[in-house]
C-alpha cells in the first residue's frame, strides 16, 4: 500500500470511530508512522477495549468497511477495499484497558488527530509478541533506529525482564551502539518533531504548504517563510501548536499580498 492510500483509510477509520464516539488508539505501523517514521505496507493497526470492539467493528462497517472473521481471538478484522484494519483488544494474554488508550496522547496525523502510543509503549508491545516462532529483528531493528530518542529503553528492560527474545534484542542494540545502558525518552525529539510537522503541513488539505522553514529545539518552534495572507498564516501556526506540545511558537511567517496584474488598455 502506499502512503496516499494509507492515509485515505487512516482519515475514513479515524473518522469513523469519532463519529461513533469509540475509544481507541494508534499503535503499531501507524504508531511508527505518526512518530516520525515510514507508513504502514501492511496494515493499520487500533488498540480498542474489549468491550468496545464489535462497536468499533459496526462503525467501520457502517461508513462502508467489509468485516471478516479472523481465526485469532484477540482482534477483529475490517478491510477498507485491499486495506486490512486491525481492531486488537487483547495483548497477548492482557485485555486493551481504558488506561492504556487514554494514556496516549493525541497527535495529528496528516489531516487527521487521534490517540498514539508512546514509543516506549510500542516498542514494549513489539517486543512482548516474540517467542520461538516469532523471531524476526528485522523490522525491529528499523523501528528501534527510529525511535530510539523517543523510547525509553531501561523501562522497555524492566517491564520485559522476564522475556529472553527482548533481553536479547536489548544485547544486539547494545551491540550496534543504537541505545546504551542509561538512555531515558526524550518528550519529543527536535528532528523526529520536525519530520512530522513538515509532513503535516504538506498533506493537510487546509494548508498544502511545502516552503515553510521549520526550526525546533527543546523549548521553542520557530516558523520561516510566507504565504498569501493572514489567515494562513494563522491556521500553519494553529497547526503547529497542536503538534509541539508546550514548546513556544514563534511565527516568523511573512504574509505576502499577491497583485494582480493590470489590465492593457486598448485604444
């Protein structure tokens, strides 16, 4: 799939869920993807509670989804055309609660905002699913390099201490010089940040803007560049706020009046 299309079902699942006031929560690909990194060419993956699941599942039926019946018990399964949404209310042994989805914070992603896990939770969902069957650190390895600064790796170690699969992933990040021994999260990082609020800015349709000079560091955004009027200037800015959090904004967006040009006279 490729982004374009993700996005379509991302802001027809998101807004679907809304509409019908079910609680949920990004995570996985489209976790990886609203963090900063590649999207999804698999699938779009939801954390819902178990009892909000066949909730879940009617209203993505109801804005025109097919359901299937998946021989897994711990999700259920909606396709938007060849797009597989996974509506997963049970991790591993432990139910999705109420807790895990209200402790993501909202993010937009492209012209949507919905709920994301953090990194650190992410990477810990990832890693709890491996076991002697499952054991490949390919993909791994690629979120991990990601959203190494994001996650916070000792709490990863600590809340999977009983896992040899993570222990050893641990080792071979260790190994590769992508994390060490005291490596705590950072809020956001400034250059993952900056990925996704120029991405946001390019493909929410409201604002289409690609020239827009974008410079974070841990306290403040600055935003360079012009555009055709003070209203723009004021959604990019309203934007921006959404996605930096308590850093401060400075708009430094010139506002450009465009002239039209002069008609000839003819005599």
């Amino acid at each position: 799939m490729d982004e374009s299309t993700f996005l379509t079902t991302l802001t027809r699942v998101v807004g679907a869920l809304h509409r019908a006031d079910v609680p949920f929560a990004l995570a996985g690909g489209a976790a990886v993807y609203a963090r900063g990194g590649p999207h999804s060419h698999h699938d779009i993956d939801l954390l819902v509670e178990p009892s909000e699941a066949e909730r879940a599942a009617k209203a993505l039926a109801e804005a025109g989804m097919s359901r299937v019946q998946p021989p897994e018990d711990w999700l259920l399964k909606v396709f938007d055309g060849e797009v597989l949404v996974d509506l997963i209310h049970h991790l591993g042994e432990i139910p999705v609660s109420a807790e895990t989805i209200s402790g993501a914070p909202p993010v937009q992603v492209g012209s949507v905002i919905a709920r994301v896990i953090t990194a650190t939770d992410l990477m810990v969902q990832k890693l709890a699913v491996l076991d002697c069957h499952r054991c490949d650190f390919a993909e791994l390895l690629i979120v991990a390099r990601i959203l190494r600064e994001q996650v916070d790796w000792p709490q990863v170690r600590r809340r999977l201490r009983n896992s040899p699969f993570a222990e050893a992933f641990w080792q071979l990040l260790r190994g590769l010089s992508i994390v060490d021994d005291d490596h705590p999260a950072q809020h956001q990082p400034p250059a993952h940040l900056v990925a996704v609020v120029r991405r946001t800015l390019a493909e929410d349709p409201e604002i289409g803007e690609l020239g827009i000079g974008i410079d974070i560091d841990d306290d403040s955004v600055c935003l360079t560049g012009s555009v055709n009027g003070p209203q723009r200037r004021a959604t990019i800015e309203s934007a921006v706020r959404r996605l930096v959090g308590p850093r401060n904004v400075i708009n430094d967006i010139e506002v450009v009046q465009l002239v039209e040009p002069a008609e000839q006279v003819t005599g």
